[in-house]
C-alpha cells in the first residue's frame, strides 16, 4: 500500500511529529510505501528509515506571519507534488495539511484519513487564543475571518477523522458536528525501559537520595508553566532536597513566567535544572530515574509523556484531558 503522510512542518520534535515518524517507520517495516511530505524536516530530531521518500516543499513556516499571507502559494507546492504521486491513502495532520489534502486530484481514488491530534486551537479554543500573547490574540482574530473556514472544509470533506484520544473525540464530534474514531497512539514496550540508571548522577551534580521530579513539553502558554512552579513549591516544602528537572524545548513566555515565579517564591536554583533538549536515546533514562513525571499541561489532547513514563515504571500526576485516557487514577499515577 502507498500510504503518504502529509504535514505542515517537521522541525520541533513535538508529539504529532513522533508520531508520524514511528508509524511511518512501522508501516515501512511492514512492506508499505511511505512518502512523507512537508513544508520542512529537521533530521536530526526526526529518524526515519532510509526506504521512506522525504520530500520538503519549502516556504515560510506557520509561526511565520508570511506563511498565511503565502497560504495558497504554499497549498499549490503541496499540490504539485501530492498529484504527482499514487497513494492509496493520504493521512494529514492537523491544519492546513488538512485543508492541503481536500485539494487533491480525487480524480487519483485515494482515501483521506485526517488524524486530528486536536481542532486547530486558534480556530476553535477559546481558552487558547484568548490566554495567548497580545500578538497571538490578535492574530487569531484575522485567522479565525480567513481561514477557519478551511479548516472546517478539511475536516468534512476528508473520508475518515481519527482522534488521538476521547477527549478529543468529544471536542471533534461538537465543533464540526461529526462522527469520529478513536485510536490511542501506543509506544515501543520492546524498548530498554530502564537505560542508564546512573544517567542524573553523572549529568548533574546530585546524590543518589535526591528525589527528581521530571517535566517536559512546555512549548505553549496551556502546558502548565506557572502551575508546574507551584506544584514543585508546594513539594519542596515536604521534600526540601527535590530536584525539578526541566526537559525538552520551553517556549520564551514560559521560561519567562517559571523564572519570575521561581525568584518570587524563593525557590533556590540548586533545586532546578533547565536542561533543554533530551535526546531520544537518553529519553527513557530520564523518565527511569525519576520519582514522578509532573505532566501540567492544560486541556491536553493525549500526550505522549504519561505513556512513556508509566511504561519506564516512573507514575505521573496530570491534570484531566488526554491523559485520563491513560492513566490509571491511583494506580500508575494521579489525575
């Protein structure tokens, strides 16, 4: 089977990202051809294997105000190469790949899958755009008057919605009034859970006794920036040697809020660690010596940090949304 995953950008190794690459990985493993195609994809975050067909399209990305003013411009390049190519099935994630898929020669007898990790938030979320930078805001207002109209085509001209999870599958059924599936997106059980143990030891200077508490994903104003700080103080107070260890990208606003919520709350900067980018292979190693993931991402679609946590044996406290879909409450860990 042709199968052709279709995205706006492969840059930030984000969770819709991690998992076009490993089911794009497993589909080819399996005998399928798979063809990948995007605006652009950074390979040194995202491995995929050497059979699958990468191809770049170029132009301003979506955090680029010139990618909306260029949005038809851009939609042909897609066009250019998705006729060109025989699929038997078009999977498109999220906005505008959506929309970009609906324009597609039908004329080819492909089916279109739209996997929605979640409605484009600046569309259809108002707790989002309205918790966003003034600059965000303001631009969600011009979005909203050009573009959710496309949004909503994408949707309800493809052949199939699949959402990540029953929250979603909610939010999906209400705002484009129509029915949707459900697959939850696993992970490899086949992989070393435990990695390194002595990783923390030799990164960072702390005893074997110190309890870390893990936290990773903040990339938006909703991933629970301000509520992770707080949380964390409340813990210091029972536990005054923890260790928060912070990973992966952090958006600017939230490193800005933590840093100024850490000063104000006098939380000694020996007790937190801004690591940064984590590695894919260091990843388990993390999870594993850790006490507990704190996951505070708000109204969160799926995530896949619960489930890579529980399957290291670390439990994770979340807030509801996705993550209710996978953890057990009082079991694996708490919601």
């Amino acid at each position: 089977m042709n199968i052709v995953f279709v995205s706006s950008h492969l840059t930030i190794f984000v969770g819709y990202g991690r998992f076009l690459m490993e089911y794009a990985n497993k589909f080819c493993e399996h005998g399928h051809k798979i063809t990948i195609v995007a605006q652009k994809i950074n390979l040194n975050n995202y491995k995929f294997n050497q059979n699958i067909s990468l191809i770049e399209v170029g132009g301003p990305l979506p955090s680029n105000p010139l990618h909306w003013f260029l949005l038809n411009r851009i939609k042909k390049k897609y066009l250019r190469v998705l006729n060109k190519l025989h699929s038997d099935v078009l999977v498109s994630l999220n906005f505008p790949a959506n929309y970009f898929c609906t324009n597609v020669d039908r004329n080819k007898h492909h089916k279109h899958i739209y996997y929605c990790f979640e409605p484009y938030r600046f569309f259809h979320d108002k707790k989002f755009y309205s918790k966003a930078s003034f600059l965000q805001r303001n631009a969600s207002v011009v979005f909203r008057i050009f573009f959710k109209k496309y949004d909503i085509k994408g949707v309800l001209t493809a052949d199939k919605i699949i959402c990540i999870s029953n929250f979603i599958k909610k939010r999906v059924d209400k705002t484009y009034d129509r029915n949707s599936y459900v697959h939850h997106i696993g992970v490899n059980v086949n992989s070393n859970k435990l990695g390194d143990s002595n990783i923390t030891q030799r990164l960072f200077p702390v005893g074997k006794n110190i309890p870390i508490i893990f936290a990773l994903g903040l990339s938006h104003h909703l991933k629970g920036a301000r509520e992770l700080i707080l949380i964390f103080d409340k813990i210091l107070k029972e536990v005054p040697n923890a260790l928060l260890l912070i990973g992966g990208f952090v958006a600017k606003r939230n490193e800005k809020v933590m840093k100024k919520l850490i000063k104000k709350l006098k939380i000694p900067q020996i007790n937190i660690i801004f690591y940064g980018f984590i590695k894919e292979e260091e990843l388990n190693s993390f999870y594993s010596n850790a006490a507990v993931t704190l996951y505070t991402a708000i109204d969160e679609a799926y995530g896949y940090i619960p489930i890579e946590s529980m399957r290291n044996g670390t439990p994770v406290v979340a807030f509801e949304g996705g993550p209710s879909d996978t953890i057990l409450d009082g079991q694996t860990g708490y919601i």
